[in-house]
C-alpha cells in the first residue's frame, strides 16, 4: 500500500512538473520582437554609455533607469501596435499618411543615426577580438562586418530570430556582478527614487546619452517592422502592406512581449550602473577611455577573465544589434522606395532590401578607418540617438492615435500623457545641453 501511494505521490509531481514546463515554454514562445528590440536596446553603445553614467556619477543616474522604464514601454507599445493594425513599417505608413518631405526627413535621421551606432558597435566588438586574440583591429572589423552581413542574408529569419533572443540573456552577468560587490543599498533607493540633476554640459550630454541609448530610433522602426514579420511567419498576411486582421489577445500579447522586453532592458541598465560603480567610480576610474576599463566593472565576478567575459557578452549582443540597426535601415529605405522587404524573405526576393543592410553595415565599418576613440563613439552615438527621437516620439504619438491608422486601437490616455512627458523631458534636455555646451 505505502509503495502504491508513493507512486502515485511521484505521479502527481510529474504531472505538475510537466504543466509548469508547458507554462514556461508558452511564456518562452510569447516572447518575441518586443523582448528582442528591448535586448537590443542594451546594445554596446548602450554597455557603454550607462558604464560612464556609473563611473562618472555613481549611483546619482540610477534614476533614470526607473523614470524611463515607463516612456519605453508606452512608445515600444505603440510601434508595435501600429505595425500589427497596418501590416506595415512606420516608414510605410509615414508615406501613406504623410508628405513625402516628412518621410525622407524621419527616414534621413534613422539612416544617419544608425550608420553612426553601426560603426561604434563594430568598432567595439572588433578591439574586444583584438584583446581576447590578439591580430589587427582592422582585420577583425572585417571579418565581423563581413560575417554579419552574410548571416543576415544567408540564414532565415525564423531560426536567426532563435538566437537573437537568447544572446540578450549574455548581459545577466552584470546583475550577479552587482551583488557580489558592497553596495550602499540606502543611498541607492534614494539616489533611484529622487532624481539628481546637475546643469554643466557633461552631466546633461550623459543624460542625453542615456536616453538616446535607451529610447532609440532604430528601435521604433525595428519593432513595427518585426511586428509585421511575426505576422507573416504565423500565416496571418502573405506580405508587407496586407491589412491583418488583429483580435484583441494579439494586442495583448504584444505588449506582454513588449512590457518584457522593456523591463528586462532597464534592470539591465540600471545593473550595469549599480557595477560599474561599486567597481570603477569608488576605485577612482571616474572616465572610461578603452575597452579594458570598461571590462574592469566584472572583476569582481571573473577576476582575470573578466576581459573574456565582457568581451563574450559585448560580441554577442553587439551582433544582435548591428543586425537590427542595419535591419531598421532596411525596413525603413525599402518602404520609402517600394522594394521588397523582410529577412523572412531570401535573397533573390528582396535583393535591395539586403544590399541597403550591407551597405549600412559597409559605410559603419569605414567609419572605424578615422582613428576613432571607441568608448566615446558609443556614448556620441547614443547622443545623436536622443536627440533624433525627438521629431520621431511627438510623429509616433499622433500616428498611435490617429483613427485613419490604427482604427480603434487607438493609445491609452496614460500612455499618451506619459509619452508626451518624455518628449518635453527629451526636448528640454537638448535644450539644455546646447545651452551650456555654447554658454
């Protein structure tokens, strides 16, 4: 008897293992372009940009991870519900709503903000092969370019989707990093709770930086478009520019995915704060120059192979988002000149499509050839980044609202209040900064 009850014990255990596996594995499906953009957002320049915040500054920016989480939700949110309502990329319904002049201006700051992001990521990934092997910078930005562009052509969406979204996954170190260092954990929830703000050039550029690295331009592109992807994989539409028709549970799992993706995003950040400055900014490594600084916050996790370590996390991610900077790139000019888009296509299909991919990727490398100080090229890419958001979060904001585009899914009012306090807080910033930067 007690041998038959222990079985049945044991069955019962199974059975719930099993239904708690499904569940994970349902959640793990449900997440898809939303966890990736927001993956991406912690691109290199964004690795970058939040290690000089927490060098320079300490914890005084860990605020901004918080006061942003909100402002990336609402916005990533209506990129991608415009993209699942219209079958189309927002250079696509730009053109259709919009004059033509307004769609080469939104498209023009994209492609420029990109190249410049592309080529600080590539720079990056390249001198962290250089320091983990050893040969010349340039032959391994080569290799790198060249290597992205031919996986981007040659290997399908669905199974590069795959990898994209767990390359993410690489930036966890700096969450057990944080807590294996002393943290002053009050001045911490204060410094997150209370924002600091100082008005000299330097803090208010890193602020900007901040921003421009978490609310991207390329981001708003990439999602509408993945969005649209998604759709075609499932069967949904045959094509970019078919009108899906979207039930309520798509919109509901788009912002699941969505609000992950967002969250994963900024705890990120505001790790990456919290390490790099119980390890560099109390070490008195208050400006980061080189690659081997900045690899210095992991030490305390990896000892002598903290190089490898961030080196592995940097080109990991850093080739997820040159994929969807160059992707946005493409999504973006092929809508605006009526080429055949989308990585779920092959080559032949949509051959303009990959060669603006390339060539983005092409122009971001020959960047490299100017002699550039890495560290500050991805901290000057986030910048440019926040500061082209701006026309780009006040068109997205009337776009998401707009009956003639969406219909009746229209923005929540508190998605539209907080949006339009990001883009005055944005456009403020800049404001600021070109005050003091010339007065």
């Amino acid at each position: 008897m007690e041998n038959n009850n222990i079985s049945t014990e044991v069955k019962k255990e199974l059975t719930k293992s099993k239904k708690i596996i499904k569940k994970i594995g349902k959640t793990l499906k449900s997440i898809g372009p939303g966890f990736v953009t927001g993956a991406a957002d912690d691109d290199p320049s964004g690795i970058a940009t939040y290690s000089v915040a927490g060098a320079q500054y300490g914890y005084q920016m860990t605020w901004m991870s918080l006061f942003l989480l909100p402002a990336m939700i609402s916005i990533q949110e209506m990129c991608g519900r415009i993209g699942i309502v219209t079958g189309k990329g927002l250079a696509g319904v730009i053109k259709e709503h919009y004059s033509k002049k307004l769609l080469y201006f939104m498209v023009m700051l994209l492609v420029i903000a990109n190249i410049i992001n592309i080529g600080a990521d590539l720079g990056i990934i390249a001198a962290c092969l250089q320091m983990l092997f050893g040969q010349n910078f340039y032959m391994w930005l080569i290799v790198v370019a060249i290597g992205i562009i031919l996986l981007e052509i040659t290997v399908p969406f669905k199974t590069y989707s795959k990898y994209l979204k767990w390359l993410g996954l690489s930036l966890c170190v700096y969450i057990i990093t944080a807590f294996m260092v002393n943290q002053d954990w009050n001045t911490i929830v204060v410094s997150t709770l209370i924002p600091h703000i100082e008005f000299n050039s330097v803090y208010i550029m890193t602020l900007i930086g901040f921003i421009g690295t978490t609310i991207s331009p390329y981001l708003f592109f990439w999602q509408a478009s993945n969005e649209v992807e998604a759709e075609i994989e499932e069967n949904k539409i045959e094509d970019f520019g078919e009108k899906p028709k979207v039930r309520k549970t798509d919109i509901i799992k788009m912002r699941f995915d969505t609000k992950t993706g967002m969250i994963f995003s900024n705890m990120i950040s505001f790790f990456i704060i919290l390490t790099t400055t119980a390890t560099l900014h109390v070490s008195g490594i208050t400006n980061i120059e080189t690659v081997q600084q900045a690899a210095l916050s992991l030490k305390p996790l990896a000892g002598d192979f903290a190089y490898i370590l961030f080196s592995v996390g940097v080109i990991g991610i850093g080739w997820q988002a040159i994929t969807v900077l160059a992707g946005s790139i493409g999504y973006a000019v092929s809508e605006t000149f009526n080429f055949e888009e989308g990585l779920s296509k092959p080559f032949l299909k949509a051959k303009a499509f990959y060669i603006i991919i390339a060539l983005a990727t092409a122009v971001g490398l020959v960047m490299n050839l100017f002699h550039i100080n890495i560290i500050q090229a991805l901290v000057y890419a986030a910048v440019v980044n926040g500061i082209a958001s701006i026309p780009l979060i006040f068109l997205l904001i009337k776009m998401s609202s707009n009956e003639k585009i969406v219909g009746n899914r229209k923005t929540q009012k508190i998605s539209s209040v907080i949006a339009w306090i990001t883009f005055i807080f944005i456009t403020l910033s800049v404001c600021v900064m070109l005050y003091t930067m010339f007065f």
